[in-house]
C-alpha cells in the first residue's frame, strides 16, 4: 500500500499508509494526543476523527482548550442535552442547539404547552452524564434532503430548518445545523439523531465538564408572531478546574450586576410606567454621569472638536438620503405622521451632521472638520434582548463625526485611536483588543481604491502604535472598514466600546464637497467615531468594573462625615463647609443612630471617604478618616492634611 505525506500546522511532515485518518495521524504523533483529540482541521476545513485524509493535505489536530476544541465540546454536550430532554418527554421536539460565548443553549417545544422548572434542570443533567458515561459514539450518515424531511418527520422546526437551507437561505443562526442540498446527520444511539453539520468530539466520554444554567422562553426565530420555545442555557469546559474557574467568575459578575448596584446605591431605577428599555436617573447617578460627560466635553475640546447638537426627531426624507429606512428601518421607532410630513425619531446622529457640514460651502484649508455630539437617540429593540443599561431603547451617544481629505486620512485615525486609548485609560482601563473589519466584496459600496486606502490607514495606525489584533474577514459595514476596541473589565470580561469607522456613503448620499487646492470639488471621506459607544452603557459597565467602588474622581458622594454625638454636629458642620468650598461631593449624617451603624451604612454605599469626628478632633481641627478598602481607622489627621490626601485621589485620571 502506497503512504501518503501529510504537513503538520508546524510545517513537519508524516508519512502514513493511504486512507489513515485524522485519528491514526493523531495516534501516529504520540498516545497521549490520540487519547486528547477530538476534532481534525484538514486544509482548513474541520472535520471528525475518523475522516481520511488526502495525500498532501495540510492536518492539524484539535485539542480540548483550544478555542475549536471548547466549541466543539460545547456543541456536542449540545446534543446530548436534546438526547436526553427528548428520552425524558416523549413527545417533545427540538429546534436548535448552538455553542455560544462560554457555552452552549439548546431549544425545545414541550407536549402540551409545558414549561422547564429548576427541578427538570437536576433530571436532565443526570441524565446527560448518563449519556456521557455510556460512551456513546457520534456517527455521522448523510443523505438528500428529501430522506432528510422524512427522517425528521416528527419534529417540525428541522423540517423548516431543512427548506430553509435547501431552499438557497443563507442563515447564519442555522449554520450548524444544515448547509447545503446534502443533509448531514449524527447518530448517538438508534434512538436518538439530530441533523447537524458538525464536526464533533468522538464518543460522548469526552464530555462532562458542563452545567445547566437556567431556561428562557425563546421565539422561534426570533418572531414574536411564531411559537414561544423552552430554551435551556449551560456552559461546559475542557477540565473540572476550567469548569469551576468559570462558576466563580459568574459569582463574580451576579455580584458586580449594575441592575443590583444601580439599586443599591440609589443610582437610577426602570419605571414600568416608562416601558421596557428606558431609565430615570436619581440625583447620585446623575451626578456620575454629569461627570462622565463633563470630562467627555473637555476632551473634545482639547482635541480639536467642534460642539454641534442636532434635534431628537427628523422627517422621515431624512432617514431616506441617509438609507437607514433602507437598512436599519427593524432598528427604529414607527413614524409619527404630522400634518406638514411623516417624522421618526432618530436611530443615528450621522445624518444630521451631514446637514452641518453641507450648510455652507467648505475648503480644503477647513479640513478635518470634527463636529461631536452628546446626541441622545431611540432603537427598537425586542423585549427580549433588553438588559438594564447594556441593551436600552432611549440612549445617548458620544458621537463625534471628522470629515477629511483622503491625505488626511491616515493622520486622522492615528489621532483618533491616540484619542480612544487615552480617554479609556481616564476611566481606569489598561486591558484593550482590537478588531479591523475589512470589505465584503459582495455587500459594500465604493471603489476597490478607496477601501483599499482606508483599511490600510486603520490597519497602519495599529501597527504603527505596536497594537496586536484580529482581521475579521469582510465584517465591514457596507459603507467602509473600521476598526473596534474591546475592554477588558475587572473580573476579564471583554465589552466592546468604541468604534473608528471610514464611510464613503453618506458624503455621496448627501452630496457632500469640498473644494481642493486645483479649485476642483471632492468628496471628503467622514470618519464616524463612537467613542465610549452610549453613555448609558459605558456607565453600566463602570459600574459593573468597579463593582460600584467609583474612584473618587467619579464617586457621587466622595466624602461622608459622621459626628459621634449631638455636641460634635457643629464642628462636623464646618468641616463638611470647608470641603464643599473645594468642589468636593460631600453630605452628613446627625447623630440619631448609633456610630457603628451610619459607619456600615457609609460603606454599603461604597463611600470613598467616611470622617469620624468626636471631642479630640473638636479641640484639635482633626478627623478620624475610614478610607475605603482600608483595615481600620486613621485617628488625628489635620483637616488640612485630609483635604491634600483627597486633592491627590481625586485628581487619578488622564
């Protein structure tokens, strides 16, 4: 038997007999791999174990901490959650079941309209590790789409998941389940199948490291209008200890959940009078967030920008040049019809700017125009996805708009990511990834010379700043490239902020000119730049950073003094004037309660500074300071001495 000569992702070759497989290449490197894989990657493409490979073919082999591996471990145990939820309801059927972020949710349509209860979560995780003991192998068959429809004849949203994708639909939410005329199916036992593209671990041993998190109700792809579905959440890992790290990082975050501060600490509250998605903000969230925007205000200024403000609500021609009621028309509100036209609230402040910069006639020597907005704008979102702060219907953006010459381009987004950084440092962060998003060649607009400057301009300003990131192939919008910047949070969690974005659409659409040296008119190129994204947003995941310890820059009351008795109240009255003379947010509470309490009471509120002043400090101009996050008191500290202490801690920021 002839060998064949596979290349490994090292560049190293093995030899082995014709027809081997991914697995006996494993087996060929060592034992211990053999034992660990459970996926391959031929030539790209990912496939099982027991697929033979070419000669020639590039192999590389999947381990279970590898990102393939977890996602691979996460849509397997996928499966054996259907497995077992339909051995556990006869009768049941299943619709999909994806890896996602840190795990994996599979939907379910329960006989006669039943619903999960947090005891069923108990039964099918026993179940599932029963499954997972029994070592049961994933064997995939294939077959045309008609045997497929009949396969599934009992289970109705992979008969339409079927259509769907035989039918020339390309859907993303349905990528793992079918592609293609050719339907592939993977069998774990003669009872159980589900049609899936794969690839998957090889036998369910290798699964186990998971738990089932909760049950939500899901509309069936997405539409409010088709049935509501038992959706069950779980996470899984490659290790016991991966598992359990994970447990204490959610702990963590149930913690660190801005909804529960925001309460806590008196910040801003959801009215069910408003309607879904919208907050009020109370006096000491407000005041946080005056701050927020205060230093957002400074900022621009000190970088060039011009302050504009645009109006809440536009006609609906607006939305129309702009093309959102072409593309974004599910993102915004239902129009309101007036007497003089049909009027919608605004999803964008971009439009607008549009109209400011095309009001007089500009010059080449007036560029780069950077116009910014505090602009407070209105997206339908679903009931479902709505999340406190983190995805709201009524928000306000930092929005600032650069119009500029194609020269002047590369400078500009240099500036601009200088920019981001700095003012993200300001606010406590240090941990940053990047993305650059490049073209879609079959969904964009403008010239193959313009996208290939201005992906070079963003992709030169992160090499130049010595910046790592990640190229996501053709996930530009359809009007230009950008470039997005994670943070990383406290506990590790990445949220994605700010934007820098080229746009060669809305100049065209709105006729947008400047005149050039020559005396000719062109068309400047307009940066959209959302730098902390929503103010709204950006506030809750401070919140959440900080676990509500603002720094005592942003805190809404920095200093909180306490008299230990009635005849102290004067004195305590003096120092909270002489600190309010500063600037400094400070408040006091009398003696009605006993010390210790209004002492526990300061720190729930997560004060950064509680004075305690009694008889010595009334007779020495003293306080006695509990910092927070300190182990004890500091007796005899001079006013003087604690107001230079507090000029030095306030003033920790860019």
């Amino acid at each position: 038997m002839a060998n064949i000569s596979l290349t490994l992702p090292d560049g190293s070759e093995r030899s082995l007999p014709e027809g081997s497989t991914v697995a006996d290449l494993a087996a060929d490197i060592g034992p211990r791999l053999a034992k660990d894989a459970l996926i391959g990657v031929v030539d790209g493409v990912e496939t099982d174990l027991d697929v033979s490979v070419a000669d020639g073919a590039t192999v590389e082999i999947v381990l279970p901490s590898s990102d393939r591996g977890l996602h691979t471990i996460r849509h397997s145990t996928a499966h054996v959650l259907a497995q077992a939820v339909l051995e556990l309801w006869p009768g049941a059927t299943f619709a999909i079941g994806p890896a996602i972020e840190n795990g994996f949710y599979y939907d379910f349509d329960l006989p006669d309209h039943a619903t999960f209860n947090d005891g069923d979560l108990e039964r099918i995780d026993a179940k599932m590790r029963e499954i997972m003991k029994a070592r049961q192998p994933f064997i995939r068959t294939e077959m045309p789409a008609a045997e497929a429809l009949e396969l599934m004849n009992e289970h109705g949203y992979k008969q339409e998941i079927i259509e769907r994708v035989t039918g020339g639909e390309a859907d993303a939410e349905l990528a793992d389940e079918a592609n293609g005329d050719v339907i592939s199916f993977y069998r774990n036992t003669d009872a159980f199948v589900d049609m899936c593209v794969g690839p998957h671990v090889p036998h369910t041993g290798h699964l186990g490291h998971f738990k089932l998190m909760s049950v939500a109700g899901a509309y069936w792809r997405g539409d409010e209008k088709r049935p509501m579905l038992q959706r069950i959440y779980g996470t899984a890992w490659s290790s016991k200890k991966e598992l359990k790290a994970h447990l204490v990082r959610l702990e963590e975050a149930e913690k660190r959940d801005h909804r529960r501060l925001a309460r806590q600490l008196d910040l801003l509250s959801f009215p069910a009078e408003l309607g879904g998605g919208l907050a009020v903000w109370h006096p000491k969230g407000a005041i946080v967030r005056k701050i927020m925007e205060d230093y957002s205000r400074q900022r621009h200024l000190d970088g060039g920008y011009k302050f504009v403000v645009t109006p809440n609500l536009a006609n609906g021609r607006l939305f129309e040049t702009s093309g959102h009621l072409d593309f974004y028309a599910d993102g915004m509100y239902p129009p309101m019809e007036m007497d003089n036209g049909t009027y919608y609230p605004k999803p964008m402040n971009c439009p607008m700017h549009c109209l400011i910069y095309r009001d007089s006639q500009k010059s080449y020597r007036e560029l780069p125009l950077r116009l910014f907005e505090l602009g407070t704008v209105y997206r339908y979102e679903r009931a479902g996805t709505l999340h406190g702060l983190m995805r709201i219907r009524g928000f306000t953006q930092d929005d600032s708009h650069i119009y500029c010459t194609e020269e002047q381009l590369a400078a500009e987004i240099a500036n601009l990511l200088d920019f981001v950084l700095s003012v993200l440092r300001g606010f406590g962060f240090d941990d940053f990834e990047f993305k650059l998003s490049t073209r879609d060649p079959e969904k964009s607009v403008g010239s193959d010379e313009i996208w290939d400057t201005a992906t070079s301009a963003l992709r030169s300003a992160l090499e130049s700043h010595g910046l790592d990131y990640d190229v996501k192939e053709g996930d530009a919008a359809f009007y230009g490239p950008k470039i997005d910047v994670d943070v990383k949070d406290a506990i590790g969690r990445s949220w994605q902020l700010s934007t820098i974005q080229a746009d060669f659409n809305l100049p065209e659409r709105f006729g947008l000119e400047y005149v050039a040296p020559d005396g000719s008119r062109k068309q400047p190129i307009m940066l959209h730049r959302a730098l902390l994204g929503s103010i709204e947003r950006f506030f809750g995941v401070l919140l959440e950073h900080y676990a509500g310890n603002f720094p005592a820059w942003l805190a809404p009351v920095q200093v909180l003094v306490l008299p230990v008795a009635e005849d102290h109240q004067a004195y305590a009255d003096d120092v909270v004037g002489r600190l309010a003379a500063d600037g400094y947010r400070v408040e006091i509470v009398e003696a009605n309660d006993p010390l210790g309490k209004r002492i526990r009471n300061g720190k729930t509120q997560k004060i950064p500074y509680i004075l305690v002043v009694g008889g010595d400090d009334v007779e020495n101009g003293t306080v006695g300071v509990n910092q927070r996050g300190s182990d004890g008191a500091e007796r005899d500290v001079t006013v003087d001495d604690f107001m230079a202490r507090l000029a030095i801690d306030v003033a920790q920021t860019a």
